[in-house]
C-alpha cells in the first residue's frame, strides 16, 4: 500500500530500529503513533517530528496498555493501516552459569516482551485494520515484526532471547495465512547487529569480536536501513508470510571472543 496518508503504530517506536520507522515514515507522508515504554523518549521523538506523529507510553505485555494505544490511533488518526512491531529487549545469560541454572524469571520476561508482546500488539491492530475500507488490491493492513538472526544463529547465553525471536519467525506464517481473508499481510524483518543502544548493551569485545564476522558490509546496519526495508514491505503487495534476513551476510559465530 501506499504510505502517504495511512496511519502508523510503531512500538518501541521511542529508540533505535522503532525510531528510524517512526522518521522515515512520517517523512513518507504517513501520520505515526509511537507506542512505547519509554515515556521520555517517546515524547521527545514525538515533538522532534511534529504534527505527524504522536507518543503513547505502552506496554506491549498488557492487553489494555496496547488497547489505549490503538484508540488513540483511532480518534487521533481515524483507525491503523501499519503496525511496525519493535518492542523489545536483550538477555545475555547461559543456560548453566557460574552462578547456576539460568532464571527462570528472566527467561519467562524475554518471552513475555520479546513474544507475547509481539502476538499481543498484533491480534490487537488486525481487529482495528479489518475494519478499514479494502484498496484495490484488497488490501486492509500490513504488519511488520521484528525477529532476529539471533532466530537462527543464537549465541551462548541467548536461550532466552534467541526463542523469543524463535516463536515470532514460527508464527509469520500462519498469522500472515491466518489474516488472509481480512486483507492483511504480516512480515517479519529478521536483522544482524544494527546500531542501536540495545546492541550498545553488549559488552564491547563482544561487538567487535561481532563485527569481525560481517562479511558485506563489515559494520553495523544503520537503523534507517531497517526502515527502508519496512517501508518497502508495506508498498510491495507481494510480500507476504515471510522473513527476511537484513545482515550483511554476517552468521553469527559460537563465540563472542
Ligand atoms: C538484563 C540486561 C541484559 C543486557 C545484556 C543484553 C546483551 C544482548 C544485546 C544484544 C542485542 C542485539 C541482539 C540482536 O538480535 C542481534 C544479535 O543477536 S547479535 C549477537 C549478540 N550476542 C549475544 O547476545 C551473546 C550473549 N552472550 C554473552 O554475552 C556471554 O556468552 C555470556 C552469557 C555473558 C556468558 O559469557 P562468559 O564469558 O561465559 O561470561 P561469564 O560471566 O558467564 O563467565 C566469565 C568467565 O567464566 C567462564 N565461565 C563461564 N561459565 C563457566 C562454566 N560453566 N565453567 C567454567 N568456566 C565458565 C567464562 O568462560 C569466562 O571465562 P574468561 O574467558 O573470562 O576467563
Ligand atoms: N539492534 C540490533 O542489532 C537488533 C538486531 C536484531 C533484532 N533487534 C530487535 O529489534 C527491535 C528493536 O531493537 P533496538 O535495537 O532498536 O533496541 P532499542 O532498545 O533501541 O529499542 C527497543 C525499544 O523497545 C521499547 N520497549 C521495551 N520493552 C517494551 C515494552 N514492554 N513495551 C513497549 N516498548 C518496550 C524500549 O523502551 C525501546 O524504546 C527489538 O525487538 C530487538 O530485539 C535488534
């Protein structure tokens, strides 16, 4: 579909990979609500970019968190077209540790951010996307979410992290078969190592150890580049049920040292 004019929810829409969304989309002509825990954040952003986009603090766990986001989508910009899902959050810790078993709390938390979150926001938006005027293609909606090659490459110490973006590349497809019949299609953006403060929160031999194994080319992604790829998924009506890699060619390695 075309961007111009549609509405757009963005959670984790205050930093990094949600924040370049919320730019170049609202760049691209499209009003952009920015869902997002981070309140400070948010609302900065939000006045950063003026008339087009808006702040509501989210927690994409909570079911009425999410609901409220997506009224004030509706009577702020007369319903939701896209849903760019970045809500999320990093655990680095091995399954058997100096210190014992992995928590069971932290890994449950990854799951519920990372996962549920994802699933939450999105059953949510479609119920609000069906209820739009189909284009020409059919089409009511576009959902975007945020996996990882962490999905397929999980390091030591990503059990938690790598099954959390596990479940959001297993559920693409079905979730894309699922909204079929509303005229919504649903893709996953799976990225490397982009340069956000997420990825800042990996301990510096880590991420250069990282960037020795990026083959083309060998750096960080820009996070605008995660959002050209977002926008392109919403305007290209054949992209559906799918993941995409965005990495550089970059595996990641067993070891971070
Ligand atoms: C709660 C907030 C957490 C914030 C951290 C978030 C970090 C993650 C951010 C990533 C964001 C981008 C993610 C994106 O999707 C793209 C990617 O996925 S890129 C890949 C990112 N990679 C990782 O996240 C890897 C994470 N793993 C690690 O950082 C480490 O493996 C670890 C889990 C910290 C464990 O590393 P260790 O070196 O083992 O550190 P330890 O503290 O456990 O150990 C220190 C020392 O002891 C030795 N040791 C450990 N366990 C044992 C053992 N069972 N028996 C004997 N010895 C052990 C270990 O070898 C170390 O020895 P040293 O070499 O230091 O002498
Ligand atoms: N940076 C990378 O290299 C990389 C690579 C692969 C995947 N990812 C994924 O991309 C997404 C965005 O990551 P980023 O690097 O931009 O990180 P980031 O930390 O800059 O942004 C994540 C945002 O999510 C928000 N958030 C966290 N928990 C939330 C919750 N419960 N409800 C609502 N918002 C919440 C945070 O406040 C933050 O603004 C994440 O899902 C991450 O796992 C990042």
């Amino acid at each position: 579909m075309e961007l111009s004019g549609k509405s757009v929810m963005v959670t984790g829409g205050a930093s990094g990979l949600g924040a370049a969304c919320v730019r170049l989309f609202s760049q691209s002509g499209a009003r952009v609500l920015i869902a997002d825990i981070n309140s400070e954040g948010g609302q900065k952003l939000a006045q950063e970019i003026g008339a087009a986009a808006r702040f509501v603090q989210t927690n994409v766990v909570d079911e009425a968190s999410v609901q409220a986001a997506l009224k004030e989508a509706q009577e702020a910009f007369g319903g939701l077209h896209v849903l760019v899902n970045c809500a999320g959050i990093g655990l680095a810790e091995r399954t058997l540790g100096r210190h014992g078993p992995h928590s069971l709390e932290a890994f449950t938390r990854v799951i519920q951010v990372n996962l549920i979150g994802t699933f939450n926001a999105l059953r949510l938006a479609a119920q609000l996307m069906s209820n739009n005027e189909p284009n020409t293609e059919g089409e009511r909606g576009v959902i975007i979410n945020t996996a990882s090659v962490a999905a397929f490459d999980g390091q030591i110490g990503q059990a938690a992290y790598s099954a959390s973006k596990g479940g959001i590349v297993g559920m693409t497809l079905p979730v894309a078969r699922d909204l079929a019949r509303n005229g919504i299609r649903v893709v996953t953006i799976a990225p490397g190592i982009f340069d956000t403060p997420l990825m800042a929160a990996l301990p510096e031999p880590a991420r250069v150890s990282l960037l020795q194994q990026a083959p083309f080319p060998p750096r960080l992604g820009k996070p605008e580049e995660y959002a050209l790829l977002a926008r392109h998924i919403v305007e290209n009506p054949m992209l559906n049920g799918e993941v995409i890699r965005l990495d550089g060619a970059i595996r990641l390695p067993y070891l971070i040292r």
